[in-house]
C-alpha cells in the first residue's frame, strides 16, 4: 500500500503579476519528502480547514493514494480507475486545479495490492523538464511537461501481495528507486535523460518494505539512505555501493526516514516487533518433525497448525510459490521475526560497516507509527499511531515530552508535515487535525473533511493540497 509523500503547493491567492511572480518562486525539483515534511519559508498555513474562507478549489479525481508532486505551474499525480482498469499520470494547473493532461500506461497486468492500498501508490517526481511515474504493474516512465513519453523503463509486477510504494527521487542527473519485495529486491539509478541503467545493487537480505529513499549529503559526496527490512543502510550515489548499515528495525518499514540537522530520524512499527509481543517460529528440523504429515521434508500450508503465524503470511515465506516450505525458506522468515524490532531512534548517518553501536544515538519503542512518516520540526520529533495518538519526543535525546490524542480516530497513513509553527496529520477517515508545533503541543483545531485520505499533505506559498479518494483540494486562508 501505500505510502504518501510531500511535494508543496500552489501559491497565495493572488492575481494578475501577483500570481506570475508567486510562480517564478517555485521550485522545479521536487518528489516524495524531499523535504523531510519540513514546510520551509515565511508563509501562513491554514489553522482551520472547517471555515469555507481556505477552501481555494476542489478537482475531482479518480483514486489513487499518491501525493500530489508540485513543480512550477503544475500538480502531478498517479490515479487508478477501478472501472476502466486504467493506470495514468495526470497533470493539474496549479492555479485552477484544471486538468492538463492524463496519460494511460498500457498494463497487461494490475498487481495484487493491501486491502487498503491502491495500484496507484507511488507518488511522481519532477526535476522541472521531465516527470517520473512508477507503477507497480508496469515500471517507470517519463514524460514531458507537456505529456509526452519521453522514455519507459518495464519492471514489475513484483512477487508481493501488498504491491509496491516505494516512490522514485531524484539526485545528481538520476532517478533512483528502491524495490524491497518477497525476493529479488533492488536500489536502482537511472538516467533522468535517457531511462539507461547507470547501476543496479541487489538487496539479498532485504524482504518486504516500502519506505522511499533519501539522500544525505556527506561533504563532498551523496548517499542514498534506505530504510528496509531489520537495517537502514547507506549507499555511495555515484556507484550504488552499500557503505554502512544500522540494525534492529522493524521487519517491514513503511515509513520514509527524515534527515535533519545531521540525523536520520525513524519510527516504525510492525506486528511481532514489541519485546512483550513477539512473533517467533521453532527451529525447522522440530517443525518437521512434528508437521511433515507426508515426510517430503517440507512443510505445507495444510500441515500447519491453527493459529501459526506462518499461516497469515504464507505467501511472503513460500519464495519459490511451490505451496510448500523448504528448511530455507522457513529458515528466512523465522530469522526475520527474531531480530525485528519495532522502534523509533535517531542516527548519526556515516562510516563504514555495521555502525549500530557508535552511531544510534537513542531508541524509543512505544507508540510508534505503522506507515506514516515522522516528522522533526524545532528540536521535537512528532509520531502518530493508529487510533489517532500523538507523541512526542525531545529530538536530541529521546526524552519523551508529551502524548496525547487526535481528534480524528481510527488508522493513519498520510504522513507527518509541519511548518509556520504547526504540525498537520490527516486521519484515513478523512479528519484533518492541527497542532501547535512545541515540547508541549495543543490542538489547534480539526475538521472532518468527510472523504478517505491516505496521500500526505504538500504545502507551499501559503497553500495546502490534501488528496482525497474523491478529490485534490487546495486550502488558503487567503
């Protein structure tokens, strides 16, 4: 499923020279939390999404839970019509909300997708000349501001029955992409210009997860931080070569880590991962001795007794898709649950090798998020969970400061921005909360927006976009 990104938006609302020189400030270069969720410059936000006065336009849209991908004078995003079995890439005035262009990519075949998720996940880049697509069921393309296919990279679908999320960035000239599925995941370069692979580095260690990428600058050079199954890992950007690595994350990692003021932030959690709750499997040769009913040496989904937790997650553990569990395979998926660990920590990104010991500077394991990103903002690091519960954290030590509740209750997706002193989260059933940013936040005010949202808020020049299943909305308080 998936996951939801940042991008910003759409300038105050102005007219005439006014709105052309708004627009002559955007930037060009923008994709999925390359601002770590950090709403930058001296702007008004919205404080309250319930008075009519914010609202600026409503698009209707087909669904999808991308984040919009703002970049000069227009909004990109990915949709899937259910109906017409169509995956596309649209591009929105940013003034007006006006559709642009739509543009179709020819699947064959539609991955399978979480119940919640959408084939539409992944969330459009934009370097300011060329848009980056990915889809899970057909792979990467790029186009023109204009809507035409410049080129397309074919890959997936993947052996994952939750799809693929994961959103491409841009650094140095390249689009990079990160694909950690059941088998055969991969961090991959791209030209920008030509769709050529420039590197290609397996990931054989890594199973399911869908957190996007993000670049740290180190000095002289740039690496490519992968947050993944167990480990968050640096890599070269110039040759895709894995440099260093922290262990102890959670088995699946779906949100996208921030880099701030030096450190690497991230929270996740994952069923299995707490210390009081942990998922284990017993050592293959018991298991086959106790369910190989036919003696083939491999154990079958119809051989487990119930209540396994293999069961559940048969197919991530089958890697051959034989129906059948060999001591490897079982092996893998045993080794996995071992050493998750559910936790939210800061890092000092850097070095070489397994770095966990010298470089984490603190953990904290209650309350974190399952998908939604985090967010850092004035030297407090803010987490929501399922249920609606904020907390909050001392950045620089963990400390925690203050938890409490949104007021929009059940699960959350979109993740994490704050900016112009306040920190916005979005329920999946649609209520938008505001905070007061600080040690000791407040809410601020909240508004059910009535529609499901899953895509994470991008904001710029005093605007906020929030895509709905049914809409993108652009708020202003004018």
């Amino acid at each position: 499923m998936r996951k939801y990104r940042t991008s910003f938006l759409i300038t105050s609302l102005l007219i005439g020279h006014g709105m052309a020189s708004a627009f002559a400030h955007a930037e060009q270069i923008n994709y999925f939390r390359r601002d770590a969720g950090l709403i930058g410059g001296k702007q008004t936000l919205p404080n309250d999404f319930g008075k009519q006065s914010t609202k600026v336009w409503r698009t209707a849209l087909a669904s999808g839970i991308s984040t919009p991908c703002v970049s000069g004078n227009s909004i990109f995003l990915t949709t899937w019509d259910e109906g017409q079995r169509e995956l596309a890439t649209v591009a929105l005035d940013r003034a007006t909300g006006v559709l642009r262009w739509r543009k179709v990519v020819p699947a064959g075949e539609i991955e399978k997708v979480h119940a919640v998720g959408s084939p539409a996940s992944s969330s459009p880049a934009c370097n300011g000349k060329q848009v980056f697509s990915f889809f899970g069921s057909y792979g990467l393309v790029c186009y023109d501001l204009d809507g035409s296919l410049l080129w397309e990279k074919k890959m997936g679908p993947f052996q994952d029955e939750f799809g693929a999320s994961s959103s491409p960035i841009l650094a140095a000239g390249l689009v990079i992409l990160n694909e950690d599925h059941d088998v055969n995941s991969f961090l991959v370069a791209l030209d920008q210009q030509t769709g050529e692979t420039v590197w290609k580095t397996p990931r054989p260690d890594a199973s399911r997860s869908y957190s996007t990428p993000v670049i740290w600058d180190d000095r002289d050079t740039q690496q490519i931080v992968v947050a993944g199954s167990l480990q968050l890992a640096g890599y070269d950007l110039a040759t895709g070569k894995k440099l260093w690595w922290v262990n102890r994350l959670s088995r699946i990692v779906d949100p996208t880590p921030n880099v701030v003021d030096g450190l690497i932030y991230v929270a996740s959690w994952t069923p299995g991962g707490d210390q009081t709750e942990r998922i284990s499997m017993e050592p293959f040769a018991e298991a086959r001795g106790n369910l190989d009913a036919n003696n083939d040496g491999q154990i079958a989904k119809s051989e487990l007794p119930e209540g396994s937790p293999v069961i559940p997650r048969f197919f991530r553990v089958d890697l051959d898709q034989n129906e059948k569990l060999s001591e490897s395979e079982w092996n893998r998926q045993a080794n996995v649950f071992a050493r998750a660990q559910n936790v939210a920590m800061a890092v000092q990104p850097g070095g070489r090798g397994d770095v966990t010991k010298q470089n984490v500077k603190w953990t904290y394991h209650r309350a974190l998020p399952t998908v939604p990103s985090s967010v850092a903002y004035q030297g407090v690091f803010y987490m929501v969970k399922d249920g609606g519960i904020v907390t909050s954290l001392d950045a620089s030590t963990g400390e925690l400061l203050k938890q409490g509740r949104a007021r929009g209750p059940g699960n959350y997706y979109a993740s994490l921005v704050a900016g112009d002193g306040k920190v916005y989260l979005c329920s999946e059933r649609g209520v938008i909360t505001v905070l007061t940013a600080g040690r000791q936040w407040e809410i601020l005010s909240s508004h059910d927006l009535g529609e499901r949202i899953m895509a994470t808020p991008v904001a710029d020049q005093g605007q906020m976009l929030i895509r709905t299943d049914d809409a993108l909305y652009c708020f202003g308080e004018g």
